[in-house]
C-alpha cells in the first residue's frame, strides 16, 4: 500500500557503486538531483559482490524458491532494464533436467509460470547446441541477463553523463556525509560492508567458475535442475560462459573442491563439449541477505540503507532505486519493502 508524506531536492549521496548504489544514482541523477555517488573500491569493482554475480534478469525462474515480492520488483525491474539500456538481451531463459531429476523438474515446472515446454526438436531450434542433449526444456521467453562486469561500468557512465559524480577510493561513512550535508540524503548501499550499522544482514557464499570454449554456442542461460542448487550455465562474449552458483551458510572466499566437481559437473551435464574447455577464473562472492532473505529499503530521517538483495541485485537494484525515488520525491512508501524509523 502507498502512502504520500513529502518532497525533497536535497543533495543525494549514496555509498556504495554495485549494483544497488549504480541504479540509486542513475535514477536520482537523470530525475535532476545532484547525486554524488562513493565508492570505497576503484572503478574495477573488484570489492564488490555484483563483480562474481550470474546477471540473470530471471522473476519468473526465481519464483520456484523466492518470495511473490521479488517476482513483483522484478517484473517492474524487466521494465526499467529496458527502458534504459536497451540493448540487454531479453532472450529469455531454460530449464532442462536430466531423467534422473524429472520429479523436480515437474515441480519446478508447477511452481512457476511464464513458460512453455519445448520438445527436443523445438530445443534445438532455439539453441542449436543442445540438439539431442534432453528430452524437453522449459522455455522462460520474457527474461534476460546482462553481464556484470560490462554493465556496471555501462551504468557508471550513465550516471556522469546524466550529471551524476563518482568518486571511487572513497571511503565513507554515513554520519560523515551527514555533518557534511546536513540538508543531505545519504542512500547507503554498502551491502555487506553495512554490517557496522545493521548486524543481522550475513553473507551467503556463492561460488563461480569462469570457462572458454568455442566449441558450444548459447544465447541465454540454461539451468540444470539440481538437488541442492540452481546451477546454470550463461553465455558471455568472447566465447566465456559463467557457471554458476553455489550457496553456502559460510563467509569464506575461495571455491571448494566440491563446489567446483558440482558446476563444472553440471556444465558438462548441459554440453559435453565443455569438458574441452578452458578454466578462465574461480571465484566467490558474499551474498548480502538479511534474516528473512528478502530486500529492504530503511529510512530514518535523511538516511535510506537499501540492503539484502540477496541472490536478487541484478533482478532487483532498478525497482528498489525506482521505489526510493518516489519515497524521496513524493512520499510514497511501498509497505511491502520500505521500514520507517
Ligand atoms: C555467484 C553469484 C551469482 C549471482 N547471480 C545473480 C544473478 O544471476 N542475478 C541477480 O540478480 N543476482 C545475482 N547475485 C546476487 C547479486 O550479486 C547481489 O545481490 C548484489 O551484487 C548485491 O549488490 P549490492 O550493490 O547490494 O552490494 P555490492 O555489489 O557488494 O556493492 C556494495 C559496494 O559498497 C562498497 N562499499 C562498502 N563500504 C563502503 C564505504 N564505507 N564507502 C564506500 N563504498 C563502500 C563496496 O566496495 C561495494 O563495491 C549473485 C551473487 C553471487 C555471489
């Protein structure tokens, strides 16, 4: 339910330039305030948990294990994605299973919406790959995915260009920027790094395998139903393709043994010619998640934390950013994200 309380054109910082804080500032900065956005890393990003993530743009999908809200705000996000960066591929996504894991690929198939089944025959039109690899698929046509690390620098220059100014190797704190702006907004969206200020937000660990190989083409993210994760395979330029993830209760960095069996395992699964291929990178990234594992925008005062986006960022930074705006500019709380002080 919205609600209406107030206006403000007060200068707007915002601490943190993943992928909450990068949408933060490219909305603010194109509606007209000065939007000076911090960055404790520099501009590789290399800090930040959005650097290691899948960029699945994937509500429909989510919906098997996440919340109505993140459909909702991701939905809404599909939107905004297009509108101001029209080149995101919107190829939509697959689901495939081998026959062993054909009762969750069935509930998998209940649990959600926005598909069609594709015979083996229609498979192979769409991703001449997998021709003969599985039985069916489930075919999700209205999502996308962007590439990290080529969409947050994109959306980095969209913020200057929209008049907005990031300054990387800026370590801050919120009750800094306060004293020095004390008409201010401070939008913190440090992620983990706001642990000093909201204890109960934990990092869940989720592993990542970078591979080359020319020797398969796809044009949208498959995921292998599977036992205990979500494992998928997404294409990126330059014939890499991201295996994705794990997600561990643990706040280590690294990729275990085991982690790295299961997703290289579930590539080969998907293609046996990626067993041919080269391994590029091994990576982690912590997750920031709150108790309830569900996004929160906070306000008190002048200030807003925008945290615990979860396994969400990618799918969730542009309503959230498009929500704290109207906060900010009209007064409208949405009740289902917002908690006032
Ligand atoms: C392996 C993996 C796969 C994933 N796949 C997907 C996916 O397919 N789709 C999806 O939607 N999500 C995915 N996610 C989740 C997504 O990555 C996170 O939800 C998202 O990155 C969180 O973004 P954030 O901006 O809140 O945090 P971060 O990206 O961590 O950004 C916070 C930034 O704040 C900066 N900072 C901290 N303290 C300060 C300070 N004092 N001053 C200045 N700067 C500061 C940090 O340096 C950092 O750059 C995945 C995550 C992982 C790990």
């Amino acid at each position: 339910m919205l609600q209406t309380t107030k206006r403000s054109d007060s200068p707007v910082s915002i601490i943190g330039a993943g992928i909450a804080g990068a949408w933060q500032a490219l909305l603010f900065a194109q509606a007209g305030h000065s939007v000076t956005l911090h960055e404790r890393g520099d501009a590789a990003m290399t800090d930040a948990t959005s650097h290691w993530a899948g960029g699945m743009l994937a509500p429909w999908c989510e919906a098997e294990v996440a919340e109505p809200i993140i459909s909702r705000l991701g939905q809404r996000s599909l939107d905004i994605w297009r509108r101001e960066l029209p080149d995101t591929p919107f190829n939509g996504s697959l689901v495939v299973a081998h026959p062993r894991e054909r009762n969750d690929f069935e509930r998998f198939a209940r649990m959600t919406d926005g598909h069609r089944r594709l015979d083996a025959t229609a498979l192979a039109e769409i991703e001449p790959s997998l021709e003969g690899r599985f039985r069916d698929a489930l075919f999700f046509p209205a999502e996308g995915h962007v590439e990290p690390r080529r969409v947050l620098p994109k959306l980095h220059e969209r913020i200057v260009a929209a008049g907005g100014t990031i300054k990387f190797g800026s370590d801050v704190a919120a009750a800094d920027l306060a004293n020095l702006h004390p008409k201010g907004i401070v939008i913190d969206c440090r992620g983990l790094g706001a642990r000093d200020e909201q204890p109960e937000l934990r990092g869940v660990k989720g592993e990542m395998i970078l591979i080359e190989t020319s020797e398969v083409q796809l044009a949208r993210p498959v995921r292998l139903i599977h036992p205990r994760w979500p494992l998928y395979v997404i294409p990126r330029e330059a014939d890499l393709f991201m295996l994705g993830a794990t997600s561990i209760e643990a706040e280590d960095t690294g990729v275990s043994v085991r982690s790295a069996l299961e997703l290289l395992g579930a590539a080969y699964a998907v293609h046996p010619a990626f067993g041919e291929a080269r391994i590029v990178e091994f990576g982690s990234g912590l997750r920031p998640a709150y108790p309830d594992n569900l996004p929160r925008i906070g306000v008190r005062g002048g200030k807003i934390s925008v945290n615990g986006l979860y396994r969400h960022g990618f799918l969730l930074a542009p309503a959230l950013a498009e929500l704290t705006l109207s906060y900010v500019e009209r007064g409208q709380i949405d009740n289902e994200v917002m908690q006032c002080a």
